[in-house]
C-alpha cells in the first residue's frame, strides 16, 4: 500500500467517496471487459466501502485471472488453472431446483458462451476453479485434475454436520452438470470427475456464517490457491485490514489494467474531480 502511485490514491479516492456534494455518478461505467463484462463505479464503492462483491466484480475477477494465467512462463511442474466466470448462478440453481431435469441447456449455454470468450483452453488445463453462492453464501470449488479431488475453499466455519451436508449436496450435484459440459467436450477425464472425493481445504481463518465476508474471500481464494497448498492469511485477528487492502488492490488491478477499455476515460475523469476539487477549495 506504501509504494502506491500518486494516481493509484486519486483513483480509489474517486471510487470510495461517499460525499454527496461532490459524489461522482454512481452509475458511471468503469470497467468494461471483453464484449459484455460491465463494472459501474457503485461496484467499487460498495466493495471498498461496504465489502459488498457484485456478481459482475466475481466475473470480471475471473477473466482478469484467466488472462493472467494465459501470460504465465510455465514451468514443468506449474499447474495450469482455468476461472469460470458468475453469471451462470441462476440457470444453475434453477436447474439443481429441478433437480437436474429442467434447465440442463440454459445451464449449459453460459459455460459455453464463457469459454468462447476466454483465451485459454478449457481441456488443457488441471484445476478448474468454479466460483459458487447457496443463497447468501460464496465459496470457491476446484475441479482439481491432478489430484483427481473436489477442492472446497470456505472461510464459513460449519456449526452442525446437517448445515454443511447442504453445502455438500450444492457442491456434488453442480459438478454432476460441470460434467455434463466436459463429457459434451469429450475431455479425456470426463468420466472419472464423479469419482473424485471432495477434499475440504482447510484455513486458518474460518469463522461462523454471519458477516464473514464470504464474497472476499472467494475473490481472495481464487488468486491465490494454487491447487496444491493451503492459505495462509495470518490470523483472524488480522483479517480487516488485510481484506481491505485485498478490495484496493483487486480494485487497481482491474480498472488500470490494459485491457479494461475505460481505462483511459476513467482517469480522465478522476483527473478532472481532482480539478474541480482543487478549484472548490480556492
């Protein structure tokens, strides 16, 4: 945080205020990814603010991270990972509603039109990260390949085995539709994947459901589990104000990356507040 740039500051600054004299619109688009991945300024807001995480923020998270990994120097033993993106969440539940009967094909069309748009190749890789809410819940599944395991990355500490078994069943009847799209893809594990034993990952920081920032971690979780390791975060003492700089930091990565196609009206519009604060206080 002590080495970021001047503009980095103003930046976050412009997305962050609250002051409703001079608030910036909330509606103004500042992240635009690809052909449909839409971050408006309220987005930032509300995660660096409130740590509220949008289904768009998920998303655009997942493609950022998929075109990191396109850009890595593998090295023999690197494993390679895919990120689905979000906005899938509601043909999957809608289809786990129905048990599997209905919604099959509105399910898989987000999968298919998603891995149209990545650069990387879904079959190539070993760990597939799949980001996943249960009503207000957010946690990070991982079809790990190699391993041949289900990774389950939760920072929610379980009272009972009853409110986890429902998580469990959540987790085990959305890979049976993941694999429905890597059988259509005829990937060569595609057939073992409903073997693989689920494998709770476990962390040094998990805590009960109520406000545990489960979103953050999930955007947390999923830069940094490697398919191998656990996490170490430090300890929950810690958690506030390394999620906060986790917020900035995911925030800056984003936006001022080259690849958001508002990048540059973004900083022209902070430039021009900076301005206009400038000249209010003369």
């Amino acid at each position: 945080m002590d080495n970021m740039s001047l503009q980095c500051y103003q930046v976050i600054d412009y997305l962050a205020i609250n002051d409703n004299e001079n608030f910036p619109n909330k509606s103004e688009v500042v992240g635009w990814f690809i052909d449909s991945i839409k971050i408006v300024r309220q987005n930032c807001n509300a995660l660096l603010n409130e740590w509220k995480v949008s289904s768009n923020v998920i998303t655009a998270w997942s493609n950022h991270l998929n075109n990191i990994e396109m850009e890595k120097d593998r090295s023999e033993n690197y494993l390679i990972k895919y990120f689905f993106g979000f906005d899938f969440m509601d043909a999957l539940t809608m289809c786990l509603k129905a048990h599997g009967k209905k919604g099959v094909t509105s399910l898989q069309k987000p999968w298919i039109d998603w891995n149209t748009s990545q650069s990387l190749d879904l079959d190539a890789d070993q760990c597939v990260y799949i980001p996943l809410m249960l009503e207000d819940h957010y946690f990070l599944v991982v079809i790990n390949f190699k391993d041949e395991t289900i990774d389950h990355l939760d920072n929610t500490l379980y009272e009972t085995h009853e409110e986890y078994e429902q998580v469990q069943s959540f987790i085990l009847e959305t890979v049976i539709q993941v694999q429905k799209l890597f059988k259509k893809r005829k990937h060569p594990q595609a057939n073992d994947m409903l073997t693989y034993k689920l494998r709770i990952i476990e962390l040094p920081f998990q805590k009960e459901r109520e406000d545990n920032f489960s979103a953050s971690y999930l955007l947390l979780h999923m830069k940094v589990y490697d398919g191998a390791n656990g996490i170490g975060l430090g300890t929950i003492t810690e958690v506030f104000a390394r999620l906060n700089h986790h917020h900035i930091i995911l925030v800056l990565d984003l936006l001022l990356n080259e690849r958001n196609q508002m990048k540059q009206k973004l900083i022209t519009n902070v430039e021009d507040w900076e301005e206009k604060k400038e000249s209010d206080q003369l």
